[in-house]
C-alpha cells in the first residue's frame, strides 16, 4: 500500500518471519543484504521531504506498519486489517528465531555499552543466541574499521539502532560492505532492552498512548511529536482525494 506515496507493505509478523527465514536459508552463503524498514508515521513524513530515504524505502526488502498512526492512516485509504509490526517486537522474533536457528547476529548502535548490554539481554531471553559482536553508534571517526570489525563477524542478521533515518540510510549504503544476510534499522530499541528506556505496559500500548510514555521520558523529543498532527492532516486531504479519484 502507498501512505502519502511513500511504500508501506501489509505484512504480519508470521509473514515477515517466514520471509526472513527464507532469507536466511543459504547463510553463510553470501547474497545480496536484505534491508527491512520499521516505518511510522514520522517515518512518512521524513521521507515525503527527503528523496534519499524515500529510494531506500523504495528498494527495501520489507517495509512494515511500525505504530498506530500508519493503520490509522490506511483505514482513512480504505484499507483495513493491517497489521502493527514495531522494530522492537521484530527484532525480538527475529533474535528467538536465530537462537533456534543458531543464526549469529550483530547489534550496533546507541552508547558505547548498551549494545552489549542489550545483547546479554537479548541472550537471557534466547539461551543459545549467538552474538557475532557489538558497537556503539558513535563511529564516525572509526567508520571504515566498524565496517571491517561488521564484515569480519559474518553475522546473519544486523540490528542498528542508530536512529531513523540515518540508520536506514547507512544500511542501504553500506549493504555491499557489510556481509550481513539481513538488516534492520531499530531505533532505541538497545535502550529498551538494556533497561535505559521502559516499554509502556500493554494497556498504555492497547490505549494507544506509547508515544506520551515515551515522551514522558524523553521530553528533549517533543518537537519530533509535531510530525504526528501534520501526517494525520496530510492522510485525511490525501484520502479525500484518492476517493474522488476513483
Ligand atoms: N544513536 C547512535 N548514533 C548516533 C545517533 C543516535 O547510536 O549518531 C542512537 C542513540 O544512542 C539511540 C538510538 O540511536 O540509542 C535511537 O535514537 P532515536 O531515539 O533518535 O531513534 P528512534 O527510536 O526515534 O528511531
């Protein structure tokens, strides 16, 4: 589906899962990286004002509904039944599949620490994942060498939690050089893990409200919740139109 022009795929978790298997299924064997995006509404947005981000969606593998806001959005283009699939709950899946599977995986990003941590986490969670390293997210100094420390680990999957959309962006680019099978851009996800962030409860999550919890604590992000009201107000001009279209 097209929200805003900008490329969303209906997708559920089972479906994203299985296609990643598929993926993964000739690792180590190395093909071409797959690049899944989590996209939200300020996800749209950014990528309506920026071209470059706009291509990698475009080019991604897999494009998933990451918030409310995007199945909001679809419903107003008459499209119903899609399926909320965040960055954090993929990854997740992602990681207790790799376990199964005995899929390395790779986590950059955030400060120096929190990967790792993340990563011991992640392990808790999953007894048997193997983690093919970590780094933080501050290498622009060092980024050939994070690049060759990526390369040499072989991981199955790449978790970079860089922030959007410089993660997203940097994947793309770097795909050919990174030798990873699957990767994914992830946010603050290491922070969430790590225990820096809390997740809102799941009623907090049910009521639709993740993004005040989150403001609450981090309210230095206010200005990014400004994207929210001017998508919502795009959507509804944009789907008042494709109706009159058709
Ligand atoms: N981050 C990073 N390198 C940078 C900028 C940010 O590793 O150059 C990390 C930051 O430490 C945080 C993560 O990116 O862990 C997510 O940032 P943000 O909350 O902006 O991303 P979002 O979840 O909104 O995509």
């Amino acid at each position: 589906m097209r929200i805003l022009q900008v490329r969303v795929d209906e997708c559920s978790m089972d479906e994203a899962l299985s296609q990643a298997s598929q993926w993964l299924a000739a690792y180590p064997e190395q093909a071409p990286m797959k690049q899944i995006v989590t996209l939200n509404p300020e996800g749209v947005m950014l990528a309506i004002q920026d071209a470059t981000f706009r291509n990698v969606i475009e080019k991604a593998a897999l494009v998933t509904a990451d918030g409310n806001g995007i199945l909001w959005a679809a419903e107003r283009y008459g499209i119903k039944g899609v399926q909320r699939l965040t960055g954090i709950d993929l990854m997740q899946r992602l990681c207790q599949l790799a376990a199964e599977k005995n899929w390395p995986i790779f986590l950059l990003g955030a400060q120096p620490g929190v990967a790792a941590a993340a990563g011991e986490k992640l392990q808790q969670q999953y007894p048997g994942l193997r983690i093919a390293g970590t780094e933080n997210g501050y290498f622009r100094d060092r980024e050939d060498q994070v690049i060759a420390t990526i390369r040499q680990a072989q991981p199955a999957l790449l978790f970079a939690g860089l922030g959007m959309p410089f993660q997203e962006k940097w994947l793309a680019q770097n795909a050919h050089q990174l030798g990873a099978a699957v990767a994914m851009g992830v946010g603050g996800s290491f922070d969430v893990l790590c225990g820096n962030l809390k997740r809102a409860p799941q009623f907090i999550q049910k009521l639709r409200l993740e993004w005040l919890y989150r403001l609450v604590q981090q309210p230095s992000r206010w200005r990014r919740y400004l994207a929210l009201p001017r998508f919502m107000a795009a959507v509804r001009q944009d789907a008042k139109r494709t109706f009159k279209i058709s």
